[in-house]
C-alpha cells in the first residue's frame, strides 16, 4: 500500500518553485486542475485505444466493418445449414408421417417444417428449396 504522505511529498517536490499552496483556496484550486488533468488524459488514452492508434502496444479498437461483415455472412451460413438440416429432417418425418397415415406426427411434422421455412425466409429473404418425398424417402417404401 502506498503511504498517503510519500504520495503528497512527491506530489509536493514535482511543483514548480514558488508554486506552493498558501492557503485552502489555492489547494482546492491544484486538486480541481490536476483531477482535469488527470480526466484528460484517461479520455485521450481511451480515444486512442477505440480509434486502433494502441495496436502496436496490443490494445485494439472498435471492430472494423469488413470484420462485422465477414462474422455476419459465417453466422448466416451456419444458421442456414443448420436450418436446410431441419427441414430436411422435418420433411422426411412428414414423409414417413404420411406413409404411415399419422394424421398427429404429419401435423406436429408440417408446423415444424413451416417454422424451419419461415426462419430460413427470415435470414436470407428467400423461400427455401426442399426435398421431395422421392428423393428423402429412396428404397424406403412402404405400401
């Protein structure tokens, strides 16, 4: 812990000759300008840290567009191919649901299959493509 009276003799040593408070107004006074220093340069510092001038010492700034983008575009394609695979899935249990004359799993299926589609349409702006029974369903027919 730092001793509070080396803090004010260094304090005291670093003023200018002459420059010695005489009297609580001018303490007050040094205390008011050296706390604005003091705010002064934590603003700067932290400026320069968001605008990226801190790079070369490890601090970088505020994410650039083309980074936001690029994370963007990589979420996108996640959440797209995550949901091309749940309705394909979703389509193939309608499919089975269907075969099998499951009026309950057909429901429960065609409302999973819709949301998937509405999610998808949500994201990319465009209705998705999917599957037939035939292609889901190759040598897996019953009847």
């Amino acid at each position: 812990m730092v001793d509070a009276h080396f803090v004010q003799d260094t304090v005291g040593e670093l003023m200018p000759p002459g420059s010695r408070p005489k009297n609580d107004r001018q303490r007050f006074d040094w205390a008011v300008s050296i706390s604005i220093g003091v705010i002064a340069v934590i603003g700067a510092a932290h400026i320069a840290q968001a605008c990226g001038f801190l790079t070369a010492i490890g601090l970088s700034g505020f994410a650039m567009a083309s980074d936001v983008s690029q994370q963007q575009a990589t979420l996108t394609a996640i959440q797209t191919n995550q949901l091309n695979r749940d309705m394909r899935d979703a389509k193939t249990q309608v499919c089975l649901a269907s075969q099998h004359n499951n009026q309950a799993a057909l429901d429960s299926w065609s409302r999973q299959l819709q949301a998937s589609r509405s999610m998808y349409y949500a994201i990319t702006k465009n209705w998705p493509d999917v599957q037939s029974c035939e292609e889901l369903l190759v040598g897996n027919k019953t009847g």
